[in-house]
C-alpha cells in the first residue's frame, strides 16, 4: 500500500484540472531567458550556457524517472514525492514548477560562476561552490 503522499502525488498526475494560468508567464520567463542566451550565443559562438541550461534540466530529468522507478517497483513510495498545491503534477517527484526552475538553474549557474578558474567562495571553488 502506497504512503499517503504518494497517493495523493499519483492521484494529481498530469490532472490537467489543476492547470493555473500563472504557469503561462512562467513558461515566458524561460522561453525569453532561453531566448536571449541563444541570441548571445549566435553572436559569440558560445553555447555554454545552453548546454548548460539543458545538461541541469536533463539531469534532473533523469533523477525524476529513477525516483518514479522506485515508487512503481516497490509500490510504496518514491524516495521523495511532490503531494502539495502544484499547477500541473508531471510525475510523482516532479511538478511544473520545479520544472521551470531547473530548466533556469544550469544557466544561473553558468552566469554567476567566473572566468578565473581558480576564484574561490568559502575555500571551494566557484566552479564547485554554486552549484552546490
């Protein structure tokens, strides 16, 4: 038998029911944050920060699917679900929200991190320290 917030994560899967409008400019947040990276990048030749962008969310993508495999194998509960308010629940882990944020977090990362490889935050490199 499932846990409770495993329940209630499966029970709002992809219920198109839950959609809230507010998810419409979030999604024009990353679309005009994507946009502009991919304009610069065309200018410079420098892909970084896409490749960035999507290596974080394809990550995180994969975590979700290993985590769904927990919870369909044991039938008990995921190793972490997302039970609470969501405009659209994709997976028992994951929701549209934290989907937009991970699809921004590898280009935060890549524009906050420096240019000198050996700048240091608290003793740890930068490289190492903000995606932390």
């Amino acid at each position: 038998m499932p846990t409770p917030a495993s329940e209630i994560a499966l029970k709002n899967l992809r219920d198109l029911s839950t959609l809230q409008w507010y998810v419409i400019p979030l999604l024009a947040m990353v679309l005009y944050i994507y946009s502009n990276e991919i304009k610069k990048a065309r200018q410079t030749g420098v892909w970084d920060a896409i490749y960035a962008g999507l290596t974080i969310f394809g990550m995180d993508f994969i975590n979700e699917t290993w985590n769904g495999w927990v919870f369909y194998l044991t039938q008990y509960s995921a190793c972490w679900t997302t039970p609470g308010c969501t405009a659209l629940q994709t997976m028992v882990g994951w929701n549209i929200e934290i989907m937009f944020m991970v699809a921004i977090s590898g280009i935060i990362f890549y524009n906050t991190i420096s240019d000198d490889r050996e700048d240091r935050i608290l003793c740890i490199p930068n490289r190492w320290f903000w995606p932390m």
